[in-house]
C-alpha cells in the first residue's frame, strides 16, 4: 500500500518487497527510494543491497537510511531532510515494513526544515498515523529552524 504524503513524497507499507515490487514502483513514477528499514529485521526481506541493485536495475536511485522509531538520530532526520533535497522535483518512495518509521522520519525532517509541526501532526493523522510521541521533537526542529533563519538573516 502505498499513501501520498507530500507533492511528490509517498510512504510505503512493504512487508516483504521483491524485484517485481521495484519494477512497478518505477513504472509509477517514483525515482528514488528510502528505504528506512534495517536489513535482518525479519528473515524474509530483502536486503538494503538487494534493494538498491533492484532499483538502479530500473533507473531509480537509491538510499538506505535504517531507523528505529525511538532512537532516530539528528544525523538520520539530516540524512532524510538531505534525500529529499536531492532528489529535486523526483518522486520520492520511503519505505519501511509498516509505513510508521518512514512517516516518523519524514515528518522529522520536514520540521527541520521549518514545516510547522502541527500541520506534520495533522498530515500523518489523516495518513493513519499518530505521531504525538514526536510532537516535542518536531517543536525542537522548528524552534531550531527559525533560530537558524534568524541568525541566517542577521549575519
């Protein structure tokens, strides 16, 4: 299953993934994929190796950015807000087994870059999401990101 959560940015729920999986996901548009999800999390996965090969095979780009929901690092929400960036006007596809940790991370990101948070709230509760256990960290990013203008504008 596969939700839009942004204009060009879908997260999607991928249990199990294979090659056929890859191939349709191009042939939708996408040109890039996260994959947020750590290799070995369940025996019948494919690796984030497997993963990439499968998805430069078909032209898209790939990058692996695994993350457990309660220990997301500033450099793994640097990593994600860094991949969006460069994909340009690309149709992203983050991955992981229930969809959860892609949203975490995506709504991470974006209140790094200065999306108001309630509005990330609000997006992922219509997407089937709560993220309230993130809300004090999506503050923090804003807080953090308007500091940065601040000084940005001032210097």
């Amino acid at each position: 299953m596969v939700k839009q959560v942004g204009d060009r940015i879908f997260i999607a729920v991928a249990p199990k993934r294979g090659n056929r999986d890859i191939e349709e996901v191009a042939k939708g548009g996408m040109n890039l994929i996260i994959n947020n999800r750590p290799d070995g999390e369940s025996d019948d996965q494919m690796s984030s190796a497997e993963i990439e090969a499968a998805a430069r095979s078909v032209g898209m780009d790939y990058v692996h950015i695994p993350v457990v929901p309660t220990q997301i690092s500033d450099e793994q929400i640097a990593a994600m807000a860094e991949a969006i960036k460069q994909a340009g006007d690309g149709n992203i596809l983050a991955t992981c087994r229930t969809g959860m940790r892609s949203m975490i991370i995506f709504a991470l990101a974006q209140a790094k870059i200065g999306v108001d948070h309630e509005e990330l709230l609000k997006l992922a509760k219509t997407m089937g999401f709560d993220l309230i256990d993130h809300r004090e960290r999506m503050v923090q990013l804003n807080k953090a990101h308007v500091a940065a203008q601040k000084a940005k504008a001032a210097g």
